[in-house]
C-alpha cells in the first residue's frame, strides 16, 4: 500500500461530513477555470484564509445567489442542493430581505440587560409551535453556541458530567461541540477533549456496524446507562444530516424512555435538519417523541444571518443564579426578525405541504435510481433531505468515493452543487421553495451524471 493510498483511507476513516476532494477530480475542476478574475480571487482567497478541510481549496467564487439557485462571478448558475443547510426558504427571500432592512432603520443591535420586541415575538412563536412545556428559550449566534449552552443545562439539570452520543455525529465545531461529536477529523491536532463522553455506534440502517439492527443499538445503549451511572445526557441528530440516516420510530420511541428511565437529558440537535426539511416543522414530529432539550440554527436565519437557539421545558428554568450563554448578540433585533418571518413564510407559504408533495417526487426518482444502476447501492430520505449511496465493493469504499466525485463534477459542470458526505454518498438538500421544474431539472443532470460514471 503506497503512502498516499495510507493516507487516504486514514482521512476516509476520520469524516463523514464534507467531501473528500482526494481524487484527480479537484485538479481538474481547477484546471477547467478560465476566467482570469476568478482564479485571481481564489490565488487570494487561498493566501490569506486560513485553510480548512473540507472546505479549502474553494471551488468557485459566487456572485449573487436566489431562490434555489447560486450564482458565480462570471454569470453561471447552480442549483444548490447544498446551502450548508440554510435555505429552506432559498436565497434572498424579498419578504425576509424586507422585513431586515426595515429592522436596520430602527432597532439595529440590543444592549444586553435590554430586551426587544422582535426577540419576543420570536420566542413566543417558536414555543407555539412546539409541544407540551418546551417554553423557554435561549438565542445563540450559531449552532455550535447552542450544543454548548444545551450540555451546559444538562449538567445543571441532572449533576451529572457524563454524555452519550453517536459515533459519526456531527454536532459543530467548538470544542465542546467536537467532544461530544463523533468525527474524528475534527479532534486532529486537538489533544484532550472534554471528559466524561461515551460514544456508541450510530443506528444506521445499510452497511453499518449492527446491519440495521437497531435493537443492538437499544440494548448498546441501555448497557452504557446502567454501566456508567452517572450518564447526564443523550445527544444525538434526530435525523443524521450528513448522510442521511433515518432510525426507525421504534427506535426513538424506545430511546426516549430509556432515557426516562435512567434520569438522561434526550438532547435532539435538529440543526440542520429542521424548520421543514424532512417534511415537518420538527423532524422529532415524525416519531412521536419530545426532546428535552431542541438545538436549532441554520435556516433559522434565513439563509441572510447567523441565528440559532434552544429551546427547553419550564421546569428546567429552576436556576436563579446560572449562566448558560451571555452572547453579545443574545437578543439580537435582526436575528430575531429573521427567525420570526421565516417562520411566518414556512406558515404562510405553506411549505411544508409543499414539501410533502415534493417528497413523494424524490422518492420515486430515487427508486428509480436504485433500479437503474448498479453503482446505486441504497437510497434513503424524508422530505428535501436524500443520500445515495454509491458501492462498487462490499468490503472497501475506495472506487465508490471515486465515482462519487466524478458524479459530484459532472452535475457541477452543468449546473448542480451537492455535498458528497461520507465519501460516498451524494447528500441532497435543495431550498424547500424549488419549482418543480427545477426540482425536475437537478434529477435529471444528476442521471445524466450517473450515466456518464456508468459507461
């Protein structure tokens, strides 16, 4: 095995969110540049950015971006079926764009100690649309702010330290957030992580380390609750964005009353995965469970400005003396408006029927997909949120992930962005206001994409 080929399936083993961007396929969308401006904008995007994985060398330089689609700097267009997971109500909403142009004129910044009507009238809504005593919230600048102010509550609540939570999880990328998250990738370089955190294996449905078998993952849970003792939290995705595992509703409902049982904190991050994506409001609405605590962000913004948020039950708000998160920006009047109009415009606009229609198109394209190529190893999803999986050997990813991103090339070649997660598995995550010529459109670059990988 060559040093590089070592290399390779050390950083395949370590992530499961982003691409992997190993393969000849990068060079080549590189050397397929031509317009002067924008390789002279990414010669000095990659001098003074420092680099990330996962995220660096960029592929483009964007211009505009609307509706479903982003735009580069020399005219073309994508359909994103990305969005970093902020565009349930697609780009530049003119209702959104509005509503926060005329917050500027008036209340642009609230001092903290002051309060704000658009952060009120925000917090009202939200705890409307959530069941039972989920009543008191508490707003974050982003999403890894919310996973720590949430473990922090945890530990007030029940005395306890210790967390559990998914291998393969992905829960931000603070400190906090990647010792309870379980991708290695994000721990490089790190040294030691926050103490007290369990991981288990994840409940994933094809391929995985119980084949689907989600009663090994109950029992592997249970046995970590009783064994430890002193377990405070369960964190886990609802739904695994990245590359889309769905656990069943027997699983969630018998996690929550484990978690009953043993006196565990069920903390659901559903921050990319909420606000309509799956099809509902909440994705924990499908499986008639109640988190204990509901980590939100992302499209919580708008798709314009960095909003998250927790929400948990009035019974938890039993600490006179506690501080959990005082941001600069805790109550912002912007983040406020944006958070309340998008959740007027997912109400007014009626997206989430919109979503359930658009649901059933997916699911059909996507059988299809499995019945028509062999590359086509399993196909999952609910709502706007769908991962194929590719498979050309049983026991190694290694072609798969090379297939991947000459899918993930051609479709950006011709005017469709996706993520690849995992590696192999083309994740698609379109704005939930797509046309369904659109939505039509993408389907059919991406066969055309999987035929080409096929001959």
């Amino acid at each position: 095995m060559t040093l590089m080929k070592q290399e390779q399936d050390r950083l395949q083993n370590k992530r499961t969110e982003g691409d992997i961007n190993l393969t000849a396929a990068r060079k080549e969308w590189h050397e397929s540049i031509t317009d002067l401006k924008t390789l002279k904008l990414l010669e000095k995007d990659a001098r003074y950015f420092f680099h990330q994985a996962l995220s660096t060398p960029c592929l483009d330089v964007l211009g505009s971006c609307k509706g479903a689609h982003i735009e580069n700097i020399s005219g073309t267009k994508y359909l994103d079926f990305h969005g970093n997971n902020v565009h349930q109500l697609g780009f530049s909403h003119p209702k959104l764009v509005q509503g926060l142009m005329e917050q500027l004129q008036g209340l642009s910044f609230s001092t903290r100690r002051y309060t704000n009507e658009p952060a009120i009238k925000f917090a009202e809504k939200l705890t409307s649309l959530l069941p039972s005593d989920l009543n008191r919230v508490l707003m974050t600048p982003n999403g890894s702010s919310a996973i720590g102010i949430a473990l922090k509550l945890a530990r007030a609540i029940t005395g306890k330290f210790k967390v559990v939570s998914f291998w393969d999880s992905f829960h931000g990328a603070s400190l906090d957030a990647i010792s309870v998250g379980g991708e290695a990738v994000f721990r490089e370089y790190m040294g030691p992580m926050m103490p007290g955190v369990e991981r288990i294996p994840p409940p994933v449905t094809y391929r995985g380390i119980f084949e689907g078998n989600e009663a090994k993952c109950l029992e592997h849970l249970e046995y970590v609750f009783a064994k430890e003792g002193d377990i405070g939290a369960f964190i886990a995705e609802t739904v695994r964005n990245t590359d889309v595992q769905l656990p069943s509703m027997e699983f969630w409902q018998e996690a929550r009353a484990l978690c009953d049982k043993y006196g565990v904190v069920l903390i659901l991050d559903e921050i990319p995965i909420a606000l309509g994506r799956t099809g509902k409001m909440f994705a924990f609405e499908h499986y008639g469970i109640e988190p204990d605590i509901l980590c939100l962000g992302k499209g919580l913004g708008g798709g314009i400005f960095p909003q998250a948020a927790i929400v948990t039950r009035d019974r938890y708000n039993k600490f006179p003396d506690i501080s959990l998160g005082h941001y600069t920006h805790e109550k912002s009047p912007l983040g406020a408006m944006a958070a309340l109009t998008t959740l007027e415009i997912l109400e007014q606009e009626k997206i989430l029927h919109k979503v359930a229609g658009d649901s059933l198109i997916m699911c059909t394209a996507m059988t299809i997909l499995k019945e028509k190529y062999e590359l086509v190893g399993d196909v999952r999803g609910r709502g706007l949120l769908w991962g194929i999986e590719l498979v050309t050997d049983r026991d190694t990813k290694e072609k798969a992930v090379q297939q991947a991103e000459k899918v993930m090339y051609d479709c950006l070649k011709n005017g469709l962005s996706f993520k690849v997660s995992a590696g192999n598995v083309l994740q698609l995550a379109p704005a939930l206001t797509i046309s369904r010529k659109e939505l039509k459109e993408a389907l059919l670059i991406l066969e055309n994409a999987l035929d080409s990988v096929n001959d």
